[in-house]
C-alpha cells in the first residue's frame, strides 16, 4: 500500500482516489451495530433499575449483582472471542453474538425473579464481549491506515448511539406506561419492553453479518489468497495484490497466539499488554458507566423526579454522542495521546468538583444528598462536561488503540484480555457503586477522580502514538 502510505501530508492522508471510501465505511458500520448493542443491552437496564428493585422487592446488593452481572458474561466473551474470530471467521463470531444478544433481549423480559434475569443478561454479556473484541479487530483489519483512526472510533460512536437509543426508549416507555412499573402493551409492565426493544437491533446486527466480507487478513492466514484479493480489490483498488504479499510477509513470521507468547521474564506479561490491559481498565475506573447505569436513581437520589431524572440521561446520552463525533473527525487529524491527555484533565477537574458538591452537601431524611438550588443546577453542568471529556477522548480513542497497538501475531490474543479486563474493571465499578452511594457519593466520585488523575500520568509515560502506522508496522 506505498500508494497510500506516500500521500500523508503533514499527519493528514489525501484521499487515493482508489480506496472505496463508502463501501469500507459501510462495512465498518455493520461491524460497528456489535458497539450498538454493547451500549443498548448495557444501558437499557437504567430505566429498570427502580421497577426491578420494587418488582422483586430487591436489596442494594442484588440490584448491583442484577446490573453488573452482563459485565461478568462480557469478560468471559471478550476473553475467548479472539480465539473464536479465529477459528470461525470474523462474520461468523459477529452471527454468534448476535444470536446470544436475541436470546438474552427475550430471556430479560420474560424473567420471573432476580436471578434469573442475571443468567439472561449473563448471556447478553457473553455476546457484548465477543462484539467489543471482533467489531475493533475486524475494523482495523479491513481498514486502510489513513482512515483506521475515524473507522475504528465509530465502535465507540455505535456504542454511544446504542446508549443513546436504550435510554430514549426507556424514557419513552415508561412515560407512554406512566412509569417503569405500570402496564405497557398488552398489559405486560413497561420494563419488560425496555428489555425486548434490543430484539430488532440484535436481528439487524446478524443479518448484516451474513453480508460483510470477511477479513482479508483472516482469508490468507487460511490460505484463501483469491477471496483475499477480491475483498482487497473493492476496498483499495489497484493497490490490492501488494497488500495480499504484504500480509503474506507478515503472516510468515507468525503463528497461532498462545498464552505463552504474551509472557516475559519480568513481570508475566509483555509490557505492550499490561499497557493495553491498564489502559482498559482506567477507561472504566473513572466511573463512566457509573453515568449510564445508574444516572436515573443518581438523580431521584438527589430529588429529581423518575421522568426528570430520565430525561437527564437522555440528554447526557446525547451529549457523548456529539462529543464522539467530535473524536472521529479529530483522532486521525491530532492523534491519539494528545486527545487522552486533554480528556483526563476535563475529567480530573469535572470529577473533582462533583466529589466536593455531593461531598458538602447536606442529606435528607432518607440519608439522601441534597443539591438545593444552583448547587443542582452545577451538578448537572459538571456530569455533562465529564461526558463531554470522555467522549472525545477515553471512550473513543482506547477502543481504536486496542484495535492497533499491539503486533500482529499476538493482536487477537492480547485484545481478548485487554477487552476481558476492561470488562472485569466495569464490573467492580458498576457492582459496587450502589454500596458507595450508601457510604457517600463524594467518596465514590473521590475515587474515580483519582483515576482520572492516575491515566493522565498513564497516558505521558506509557502511551505511544500509532497514528498513519500500517498494522504490520505495529
């Protein structure tokens, strides 16, 4: 690919007028509707948190256990998904994520106690796991170096959109039923819609992977060079057959990833993967989900009404997607570490100040915090701008990283445990805030503005800059 390599000008590509731009970013966004629904099945429990905790008379513990137990199923998925992807194909593992996401979007909404709605949405984390790790590895596979950056953050921008869609839809339902509790269609109470609105998406998403082509670097690594070429040709033109000897070439020097080739005498791991792991774990650590889970009781907490509270989170859903596509329109253009550093220190300073609001603020009866006036008002300003600070920044840019920054021959290995991590880290976050909310919201917000302080000095020591590098350049 010189072709391509030679026209960046100052950091910014010129676009070769034989890469099909439309057709490998439509392909990236069937590969992208994975992220969708990551952040749908994620986050659609948010309108049904309170409706859960009443319907089966449910403790802080269980509720917690109840939310947070996708994120175990997603570590399990995002593990074994590399090895999966490659032994089945990228589009293949797609269809089966999106089998388990059907299955776990009906199992949701036909549950008849607590537990076993934590097996359904077990399941559904299964296949959140699987898509987190196929959806970033496919993309930067199957695109070319100049737009890798904006392609592989439109992962982070379907997640977003997904979060986005759930919360709406929640907000819809229960304002249409009169609440989460009451009657919907068919007399049947609005949280169980809330869960069954995943069931169109999760089609969609396999149908679409029933038509993608597959990663031309997979089809040579199984010997199949023509079908290589052919999916090469409708992506990069005439540069295609130099692309096939250049994975070839890579391919050569690699074999199937084993646990033992991550190893190294100090420490265990190669340093390249404890970054990819510490840089996914801090993603969660500084309380993002924490947002998007949990923001509707957050706020009745504070004394928002259930609506309100709801319509709260549909617009801080929104705000991460404007943000988000801020980061696809700047990643490739500035690069990654620079947009990480900026996004720790918005979230350092917005954090800081939401620890010492709800830290200062008197409680009422119920033990409550209580945000009287403009102290509310600055509250809310603050969480959008911590939003706003993730957005264009940790959200987007780690999941293109994970996707490029480790060498080829261990990519789909070190990517599962980074992903399995990151999924590991979100669980302990989202399990135990109900339990630090009891204690006191400054401290947990306390907490996650230490991380965000922590991957500031992260991203300056340990972060390198992959922008314009070809994947075997890695």
């Amino acid at each position: 690919m010189a072709s391509i390599t030679d026209t960046r000008t100052g950091g910014v590509s010129a676009l070769p007028p034989q890469v099909s731009i439309a057709r490998v970013s439509l392909v990236a966004m069937v590969a992208a509707l994975g992220g969708f629904l990551f952040g749908f099945d994620t986050s659609v429990i948010n309108g049904a948190v309170g409706a859960l905790q009443s319907t089966f008379a449910a403790s802080q513990w269980a509720t917690g256990l109840a939310v947070s137990s996708a994120l175990v199923g997603s570590a399990f998925g995002a593990f074994f998904a590399g090895s999966m992807a490659d032994r089945l194909g990228r589009a293949r593992t797609m269809m089966v994520a999106s089998l388990l996401f059907t299955l776990s979007a009906l199992g949701s909404g036909l549950c008849v106690t607590l537990w076993d709605l934590s097996a359904w949405r077990l399941m559904g984390g299964v296949a959140i796991g699987v898509a987190s790790v196929v959806a970033p590895a496919y993309i930067a596979e199957i695109a070319p170096a100049h737009l890798r950056g904006r392609l592989g953050a439109l992962q982070q921008l379907a997640i977003v959109i997904g979060i986005f869609a759930a919360l709406l839809g929640d907000y819809a339902i229960a304002t249409g039923a009169g609440s989460a509790t009451e009657p919907f269609w068919l007399g049947i109470p609005a949280w169980r819609w809330m869960f069954w609105s995943a069931l169109p998406a999760a089609a969609l998403y396999g149908i679409g992977a029933f038509f993608i082509p597959e990663s031309p670097r997979y089809l040579v690594a199984r010997g199949n060079e023509a079908q290589a070429l052919v999916v090469l040709r409708g992506i990069i033109g005439d540069s295609a057959p130099s692309k096939v000897v250049e994975i070839r070439r890579s391919l050569r020097t690699e074999h199937v990833p084993r646990f033992k080739d991550l190893r190294a005498p100090r420490f265990g791991l190669l340093p390249i993967v404890w970054v990819g792991i510490l840089l996914a774990m801090l993603q969660q650590f500084v309380g993002i989900n924490v947002i998007f889970y949990y923001s509707s009781v957050l706020w009745q907490a504070v004394g928002f009404s259930e609506k309100d509270s709801l319509a709260i989170t549909v617009i801080t859903s929104f705000t991460n997607i404007v943000t988000t596509v801020i980061a696809i329109l700047c990643v490739d253009r500035f690069g990654r570490k620079p947009l990480l550093i900026l996004g720790s220190i918005g979230m350092a300073l917005t954090l800081g100040l939401l620890a010492f609001l709800f830290g200062t603020a008197g409680v009422d009866a119920q033990g409550n915090p209580l945000l009287q006036g403009s102290r509310g008002m600055l509250a809310l300003i603050c969480a959008n701008a911590y939003v706003f600070s993730f957005g264009f920044s940790w959200g987007p840019v780690v999941w293109v990283l994970l996707g490029e920054m480790f060498p080829n021959r261990i990519r789909a290995l070190a990517l599962s445990i980074a992903a399995a991590a990151q999924w590991v880290a979100n669980f302990v976050v989202s399990a135990s805030f109900p339990s630090l909310k009891e204690v006191g919201l400054g401290w947990a917000y306390g907490l996650y503005t230490a991380a965000a302080v922590l991957s500031l000095f992260f991203t300056l020591r340990y972060i390198r800059e992959t922008k314009g590098k070809e994947l075997e350049q890695m």
